[in-house]
C-alpha cells in the first residue's frame, strides 16, 4: 500500500470504489473515514466487518439521520462524528472533502463523496497514498476536523 493511485472520476467501472472497500478490508489496527455522506452498501459492509474484527472505526460526517453512519453507529468499536459546516446567512455549509486513513500509513482523498452515486456522476479526482509526509498531513487533517465535530449521541 506505499504506491500512489489516481483515480478520476466519474468511475462507471467501480474500480475507484472496489480500490477503497479492498484497503478498508486491510486495516490493522485504526480507520478514519471523512465523508460528506455515506450511502454505500459495499462501505458499509466493510467498515462492519473491520469493527467485527476488533479494528476501531471512526467515521465524521455531516448529520444524516437515516444514514448508513447512523445505522454502523450501533457497532462495537465504530465512532461517529457529526460536524456542522460553516454557515452564512443564507445557505447551510456543506462537507466537500472525503478521507480515508487507515493504520496512519495510507489514505485516500477525493472531494467526492465515497459512495456508489456520487463516484459514477461526481466529476472528481481521488488519490490514494502511503507517502508519509502527506500522511502526516492527511492526519493533521483528520485531528481538526474531530475538533470540529461532535460524538453522534451529543
């Protein structure tokens, strides 16, 4: 996993998608997950399935009640974090930024949403990365925005 992946989207292939579900099923120890939503069965499953194994799971999103965050929030082992965009006068603010950071070694950024919808009609670029210094960065990146976010059950 020290290689670097690009993957533009859209991805009518689901190459992008089966790349994310193959290094989540390869955590050892900690996964982060920063989404604006998360909509995915294929995500979902594996985050399930790394929380059953004993793998500590914390997933920062934007609030959804019937969301697939709020259906993994019931697990052993899995974290959820709402966090509340900025908002001006007008319009609500809006997460544009999804992460995946897995053991501190490997990440994967996009500024679309991880799941099936979005990564098949996003216009985006997603890179996936074990350089270190941009994993400190990506790490940097995951402690604000826990600062910024709230546990669910607050």
């Amino acid at each position: 996993m020290s290689a670097t992946e690009t993957f533009i989207l859209p991805d009518n292939t689901s190459d992008a998608l089966y790349y994310l579900k193959r290094n989540i099923d390869s955590v050892n120890k900690e996964l982060t997950i920063i989404t604006p939503h998360l909509k995915s069965r294929t995500l979902r499953n594996s985050l399930e399935k790394s929380s059953a194994k004993g793998m500590h799971v914390t997933i920062i999103t934007q609030q959804e009640p019937m969301s697939d965050a709020a259906y993994l929030a019931q697990f052993k082992h899995i974290d959820i974090n709402i966090i509340h965009a900025q908002q001006s006068d007008h319009q609500k603010g809006r997460l544009a930024l999804s992460l995946l950071l897995i053991d501190k070694k490997y990440a994967c950024i996009s500024s679309s949403a991880f799941d099936e919808g979005a990564m098949r009609h996003d216009i985006a670029l997603m890179e996936c990365t074990g350089d270190t210094q941009r994993i400190r960065h990506y790490t940097d990146i995951v402690e604000t925005q826990l600062r910024r976010s709230k546990p669910n059950l607050q």
